[in-house]
C-alpha cells in the first residue's frame, strides 16, 4: 500500500529542542509543540504539486480517495485546466444564452449489478441527478450510454433498463439521448453505464465548499455508510449477514426543501467514493480552513457499525449514494437540519462538525474517547467497484 501524506510527514518530523526527555538520551519538545510541528509539516507536503508516482493505472485510483485526487490533478487537470473546471465541483455551473445551467456526467461499474435497495440502473439515474442538485441546479435532462459484454442476458438489461426508467420517473428527469457499444466476451463485466446530466440553476449565488468560513456548520443528512456495505455484503465473498440495503435514492427534492429553508447555504456534495471523510477533506483543502468533526455526532446504522468493524473498515471512508454533507452559515445550522428532517430522506440529519481557521487544510475528529486524530484522504481501496 502506499503512503500517505500523512506517512510522509511524520517521516519528516524529526523531534528538537531542549524540553523534556526521549528515549536514546534525546530531549524533545512539549507535547503540544510536537503536534503542532506535525501539523505544519503535514500542511507543507499537502500544498506540494500532486504528482503520479506509479507507472501505471491501480485501484486505488478510482476509489476517490488519495490517489485518484492525485491523479485529477496532475493529469486531468493539467490537462484541460480552464476556470469552469478548476473548482473541481460535482458538475460544472454554465452560462448559456444568458441562462445558467449545470452539466456532469458520470459512470457506473458496480458489482453485482443488482444489490438490496437498488441495481446499477437506478445507481445511474440517481448518481447523475444528485450530483446536479448538489450543485444547486434543478435536474432535467440524462443521457445513458451502454458498453454491453457479448453474451450479457436481454433480460438483465431490460431490468436494467426498467429500474432506470422508474427512477427518471421519480426524480423528474427525461433520457434523451444514449449511444450502445457491445465489446467481446470477457472483455467487460456484463454492463457499464455512462450518464450525463443537465440542469438548469434558478437560484441566485453559487454554492462551492472553496465557500465554507470559520463558524460554519457541516451537516450530514442521514446515516452513512448504507450503499457500500451492502454492496460488499452482496458479493458473497464473506461470510456476513446483515439487514442493510443501499440507500441509493434522488436528493432533488431534499436539496429545495434545504435551499428554500436556508438560502445562504455555502456547500453541498453527495458523498459517494471516498465518503463523508472525501468530502470533509475537499473542504478544507479547497476552503484553506481547518474541519472539525464529533465522532459522536455522525449518525451510522448499528447492522453498518458492526459489518464495519468485522471488515476493519472505517464507515467515514464508505460510500452513500442518497447522503448529502451540507455547509451552512453557523447561526442556520438549526433551521438546516430541521428542513433536512422534515423530508423522508433527511429524518435523521444531524451536524457533525465545524469549519474553523486554526489548522487550515486539515480535518480532525473527536473520538468517543475524548481524544483527537486526524482524518486523512482515504489510501487504498478497500471497497472497489462499488458505483
């Protein structure tokens, strides 16, 4: 596995001074001065230019964590680097004719493709859609586009298909346009989907985690973890039973209810690959402001608690597919949560932490034991192929 930034900067940190002594003879700093040194040196080889370092494509890249951060920004983004794609949003906001609108896509290579609580069909529809109305856009418009493995059962793609019909439905949206190619057996795993999606931005300001100031609010809407444990759980390979199903489901209409209650909102994303941990990063790395979080106060299913741990997994890293973390203003964070639970997707909404100027760039957690660790970007992929 490789390492983090975090391996690299306790590398580095090597303890001096003349204050109390170590072991070998050595003296070194006071306890709070040491962690403070780790910090800054942790800060310093964060703000380095990301760089590949493997030769070649792993996992771990697409597990959106460390590594596929890494790889967005040395390669993608030196690439096409142009101001709408910098802000490294979950879809790109627009101007269009003087109308604003909002575009992303994404693609679908879960396995198994049909899972408690949904398939890969509706995982399409509702991933597209919820990244457009985190972005403060009301979805419209989807595009599917299908790789099909030679020999792929007519049926299962009518499944497939029905469930992604079914979802537009709900979330309001129309398929409009799609493309088919079919690649040789063994060449795919049964289906692939590629979405696109538009939406159309009515609401005044721009919403972006580079927004979050000291003194906000980040709020959760709901247990975490739902989507990817089951995911693990559906393929069979351990010997494990629990009563959990996939939360995959549309936010558009949590996301209005939530704009229309607090029109000062500052951030919203879905926390999909990589989890709540991801996105609390992403905030604090693009906000430049430290992210404090209570271990206490992040709602998790007790059947996802316990698969959690039995698979040494930290449900922080694991992916949702219908939770949204929000940022808002410190003063709304009561009236955010009360519109969050309001709606059926968003009864168990609850803030988990704040945004804070001291230790910008870094993410830290209150343990249930009163102490303090850092949350790091996810290293590895210890979930792979789970949307």
């Amino acid at each position: 596995m490789s390492r983090s930034w975090i391996d690299d900067a306790l590398a580095e940190a090597e303890p001096t001074g003349h204050e109390g002594p170590a072991a070998g003879g050595r003296r070194q700093l006071p306890l709070a001065d040491r962690e403070q040194q780790v910090l800054d040196r942790i800060d310093r080889a964060r703000r380095r230019r990301p760089k590949v370092r493997e030769e070649r494509v792993t996992m771990s890249h697409g597990a959106g964590g460390k590594a596929t951060q890494t790889l967005i920004e040395a390669v993608f983004l030196d690439a096409f680097r142009n101001p709408l794609l910098e802000p490294l949003e979950d879809a790109a906001s627009l101007t269009v004719g003087g109308a604003r609108i909002a575009l992303t896509t994404d693609s679908y290579v879960v396995s198994p493709l049909f899972f408690p609580g949904g398939d890969i069909g509706d995982l399409a529809v509702n991933g597209t859609v919820n990244d457009l109305a985190v972005s403060g856009a009301r979805p419209l418009y989807l595009s599917a586009g299908f790789i099909l493995e030679e020999g792929f059962p007519v049926a299962d793609l009518q499944r497939v298909t029905e469930s992604m019909r079914a979802a537009a439905e709900r979330a309001g949206v129309h398929v409009v346009t799609g493309d088919t190619k079919v690649v040789q057996k063994g060449k795919a795993d049964g289906c692939y989907i590629n979405t696109a999606g538009v939406g159309v931005i009515e609401r005044d300001g721009n919403l972006g985690v580079a927004r979050a100031q000291p003194g906000d609010a980040i709020i959760v809407s709901g247990p975490i973890g739902d989507h990817g444990i089951t995911i693990m759980l559906a393929r069979g390979e351990l010997d494990i039973e629990a009563d959990i199903g996939s939360d995959t489901a549309p936010l558009n209409g949590l996301v209005a209810d939530l704009l229309d209650a607090v029109p000062g909102v500052r951030a919203m994303r879905d926390a999909t690959r990589g989890g709540v941990a991801t996105i609390l990063n992403e905030i604090a790395k693009a906000a430049d402001m430290g992210v404090l979080v209570s271990e206490d106060a992040i709602p998790v299913r007790p059947e996802v608690r316990g698969a959690s741990e039995l698979l040494g997994i930290d449900p922080m890293y694991v992916a949702c597919e219908g939770r949204l973390v929000a940022v808002v203003p410190g003063e709304d964070a009561d009236r955010a949560v009360a519109a969050l639970a309001a709606h059926p997707l968003g009864e168990q909404a609850a803030v988990i932490g704040h945004v804070r100027a001291e230790q910008p760039g870094i993410v830290q957690l209150k343990t249930a034991f009163g102490g303090t660790r850092i949350v790091d970007l996810l290293v590895g992929d210890p979930l792979p192929r789970i949307c």
